[in-house]
C-alpha cells in the first residue's frame, strides 16, 4: 500500500480516525486534541486537518486554526524522513499556508530543515517551551493572604488589558483589542478565568482551556509587574488545580523554558515536566 495524504472536513470524522493516538499520549498530545474539541465547537474558521495514512493506519496528524500554528504529530518513528518528505510535498502541491509550527522539539527542528531545503524560508525559534503534568497539588506550600474567584463580566476591561501584557511578557504577538474583546467575552461565557483578590483587589489571573477526556490545561498565568514576588501566581495555580482536579484526572501546562521562574514555581506545585515543544516561525515569501 501507498502512504497517503488526507485532508479532512469534518472535525467529527477526523477525531474518530485519530482518537486512539491521541488518547495514548493524552497528556502529551492535549493541544492538539483541545483545539480539536474547539474546532467541533465551531469555534474556529477554515480550520486545517490532515492525516498521512497507509493501509488505513495512521501514520503522522495535522491541525491548523488560522493564524494559529500548525501542530504536527508523527506517530512512526521508523519511517519519519519518508513521512515528513510527503508531507512537505503535500503541503507545497496543495498550496497550504503556515507561518509557524508547533510540535516536540525534534520533530519540528527535522521538518523545519527539510521545509527550508524544499522552499528556502528560513524558520527561528518563537518559545521553547516545557510541558507539564500535574496528578497531585504539594499540600505544603505556603500559601499568599487573599481567595480565588470566577471572573466575571465587571472584570472584563481588567482581563483585557492583561491578555496585551501576557502576551508582550510571553514575546508573543499583540492582539487587536477587538480580537482580545471577543476572546475575553467567550472565556467569561464559559467561566473559564479564574482571579485571585487580596484586601479587595484583583492581583492575579489564570484561566483554564482545552479539556480533554481526562485532563485540562492551565493558561494565561498573569500577575501585573507591581505585584510580582508576593507569591500570588503560584497561590492561585495551586488552588485552582486543585479545584480543577475534582474534576480531571491531571491538569498540563506550557512554560517558557526561558522564563526560569515561571517553571521553578509549577515544579514547587507539584508540576512535572513530560516533554519539551517547540514553536518555530517561518520567515514570509520574497
């Protein structure tokens, strides 16, 4: 049999195909399988899904939800060059966009190098990043004076201002504010951020996103510079995964490798690291 490329349409279809690899690596594979959960939602736009297959076995997966990276995944190890090389052949016959990847660290440096032999766009490393687990809160920490809360639509203009900061701190790019505005509306929607308030001001925010059958991840951990090194952040994360693991079997979470705080902190949580990823973005065509 002749491996294959295979765009999908339907995000139901696609989920079915490749459930059982990600359902292997559930932790691991989280954000691919999280996004997908959205695109079901139909909260994404012209969403990208591919699977490379032989034989009706899967061989590597793709997702992609514009201007979001691609994130791959490849499941055969053994025949990687051979995989990756039709994928990129695919991806230049077919005319699919990308401005950047995501993936586990090797994976994406191998495709990065063979993307830039076949089209000579250059790719540079946007975050590197560690992936955490987490089973059990560490019930000894000391714990910052103040209490958690949902947000709520009054701290809508807060939350707003501190997505721009997150992503300024993170080196990401900065959102519209009318694209912020509207991504705040539906975490608030979905109750999914969560603040930590001492003597009446808000200090500190977190969010959760993506569940999965068994887990949920941790995102937009964010304290404003002048409250930084109160101990607020680290609070807030514990005593809301916690909360979150009444319901979930583990909670993940992204750090920037380079931020050597932020990961001290999820390791004193209780935080283990289970890969290394890597987002790489791609110079634009002359």
């Amino acid at each position: 049999m002749k491996m294959k490329f295979k765009v999908y349409d339907n995000a139901h279809d696609f989920e079915k195909k490749i459930e059982p690899i990600l359902s292997e690596k559930e932790d691991v594979f989280s954000l691919f399988w999280g996004v997908l959960q959205a695109i079901k939602a139909g909260n994404y736009e012209n969403p990208f899904m591919a699977t490379i297959e032989e034989d009706g076995r899967v061989l590597a997966l793709f997702q992609m939800t514009p201007p979001h990276p691609l994130n791959l995944i490849f499941v055969d190890e053994i025949r990687l060059e051979e995989i990756m090389d039709l994928f990129i052949k695919k991806m230049i016959e077919l005319e699919i966009n990308f401005r950047s990847i995501i993936s586990l660290k090797p994976w994406a440096y191998k495709v990065a190098k063979k993307w830039e032999i076949k089209t000579g766009r250059t790719h540079q490393l946007l975050m590197e990043q560690g992936l955490y687990r987490l089973n059990n809160v560490n019930e000894t920490l000391e714990h910052s004076p103040g209490t958690w809360r949902y947000a709520e639509e009054s701290d809508s203009s807060l939350i707003e201002k501190w997505f721009n900061l997150f992503e300024s701190d993170t080196g990401m790019p900065i959102s519209s504010i009318e694209h912020v505005k509207k991504r705040v509306a539906m975490f608030l929607k979905e109750r999914e951020v969560f603040l930590w308030e001492d003597k009446g001001k808000i200090v500190s925010m977190m969010k959760k996103s993506r569940p999965t059958k068994n887990g949920v991840t941790v995102s937009l951990v964010f304290t404003p510079k002048e409250e930084r090194k109160k101990g607020y952040a680290r609070t807030l994360v514990t005593a809301v995964s916690r909360e979150l693991l009444k319901d979930f079997d583990f909670c993940v979470l992204y750090t920037d490798m380079m931020n050597p705080t932020s990961n001290k902190i999820y390791r004193e949580i209780g935080y283990e690291r289970i890969a290394d990823s890597v987002h790489l973005d791609f110079d634009k065509d002359e």
